[in-house]
C-alpha cells in the first residue's frame, strides 16, 4: 500500500494506475476506521477498483463547539487496517496541505443543507462539500462509496456531483451495525458503556418501524413518527429530530413509499448519534 501526504504524490500514484488501464475507487473518511469503512473499501475492491482511501479530520465541517479537537485519531492503527482490506494507496494530508491558502469558495448545496443536521449543524454540509470537492479533484476518482448511515450527506454529495458535473459515481453502500445493533460510527468510542445501552434503543425502535412498514404495512409516518417517539422516550436520551422525510428533498412526507426514509438524531448524555431506515 502507497502512503502519500502531498497532493503531487497521490496524483501520481492515481496517473500511474489509471494508465495501466484501472478504474479508481475512493473512500474519503476521517479516519479512526470502523468495519463501515471496512465495508466501503470491499464494496471498492468487488468492484474490481485500484482502492484509494483519505485520512483527513476536516476542520471546516466541524462548528466553534463541536469536537474537532477531540475527534479519535490513531492514524498507525488506521494504517494497519488499510494494509489488511488491501488499500492501494491512502492519501494522509496534512491541514496546511489540503488549505494551504486562505479560502474563499464555499460550496452550498441550497434546502437540502438547511434541514434535519444542517438545522442543527449550520455550516457543516458547506465544509463537507468543499472538502469532498477538493478531494475529488486530487484524487480524480471514477466512484466514490458513502454509506447510507450519513444519508442526508450521500444525498447533499450526489445533488453537488450532480450541478457541478463532477465526472465521478457517487455508490451508496448500507449502514454497517456493530454486534449489538448501533450504527457503525468513529464517535461511538466516546459512549460509555451505561450510554451504549441506552443508544441501543436507536437502532431497536429503526428496526421496528421497518418491520411496522414491511411486514404490517403501516404507511402512515403519523403512526410510525408516533411510536418512533414513545419507543425513544422509554430510555433516558434526548431526540433531536425524528422526521420521515422524501430522500429527493428532505421534505416531511405523510406516507412511506420508495425513496423516502426515517432520519433520526439523539444524544445519549454528551453523544450525539444519528441513524435511519430508508426505503430506496
Ligand atoms: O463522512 C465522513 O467521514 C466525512 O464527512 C467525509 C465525507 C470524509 C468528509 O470529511
């Protein structure tokens, strides 16, 4: 696996395979990697793609009183499980190397931003879609894979790919579960284990609703929102939002049909999880 944390250099690396006639997969992540990521770089892999990954925590999408800081970090760890999934070749730059310049560009893709975490979030999708949008252009990549747990990000990245012409396939790939059912996530580390039980309750109440959805054909997001809240409620965790919404536009719909989904955002004390169910 090729280790490079200059620009110049990943490209090279990316020219040289391309040039032997490659299709080239990118998984941008912030490291600190989970079998979600695991799973976004086999899913490269199958597809038969010279596998890039980066490692780079963003400042920008992070605001003035989120965890930049404390972000997990363990890059040599990282590296270790990149060798394992057989990486081609990571890209680890360094703050200075991805802006080295003060910036003046922002990226906004507008209404879909503004809901559900961009509503809690301000500014995090613009610092998703600059650096996503810096990254496609170093790396050049042929398809990139985002996992369906970030949806509201897959969608807001799809739309910028889409208006900007970006010449790369966004692959959505499902939401990989830890063995007790939460959601795969760098930040799940910060849980206590009182916590982690209490989080759990996230993934139950998701699984019930789809089973409400698929097995009694209940339709009705009322319904599904209804028994979604007093599911959560039951344990001692704070519900951000819970909103069936249109994957198109992240408008409530009334009824669940192909294309739309259920996003959910709690805190489980200081950590906030999101997670959903989707119907694509
Ligand atoms: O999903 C993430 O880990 C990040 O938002 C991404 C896409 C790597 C951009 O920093």
């Amino acid at each position: 696996m090729e280790i490079a944390e200059k620009k110049e250099h990943i490209r090279k690396i990316v020219r040289r395979a391309r040039f032997e006639g490659k299709t080239i997969g990118f998984v941008p992540t912030m490291g600190y990697l989970h079998k979600g990521h695991v799973h976004l770089i086999e899913r490269s892999r199958e597809d038969g793609c010279f596998t890039v990954v980066s490692i780079f925590v963003n400042p920008l999408q992070f605001g003035p009183s989120e965890d930049f800081e404390r972000y997990p970090r363990n890059v040599e760890r990282d590296i270790e499980i990149l060798k394992e999934a057989s990486v081609d070749a990571v890209f680890i730059p360094s703050n200075e190397e991805m802006y080295h310049v003060q910036h003046l560009t922002e990226i906004n893709v507008l209404k879909l931003s503004e809901k559900l975490e961009g509503a809690i979030r301000p500014g995090h999708f613009k610092g998703v879609c600059i650096v996503v949008a810096k990254l496609f252009n170093i790396i050049q990549p042929d398809r990139a894979y985002f996992g369906w747990k970030d949806a509201q990000q897959l969608i807001i990245i799809k739309k910028m790919v889409a208006d900007l012409d970006f010449p790369v396939e966004i692959v959505p790939v499902p939401t990989v579960r830890d063995e007790d059912g939460l959601a795969s996530s760098s930040r799940n580390i910060y849980l206590s284990s009182e916590e982690r039980k209490k989080a759990l309750i996230l993934s139950k109440t998701l699984h019930k609703l789809k089973e409400m959805v698929e097995l009694d054909k209940i339709s009705d997001t009322k319904i599904l929102i209804a028994e979604a809240k007093k599911m959560i409620s039951s344990e001692n965790v704070v519900i951000q939002y819970i909103e069936a919404v249109s994957l198109e536009t992240f408008e409530p719909v009334s009824r669940i049909e192909k294309n739309t989904g259920i996003l959910v955002a709690i805190k489980a004390g200081d950590v906030r999880l999101i997670d959903n169910v989707i119907w694509d």
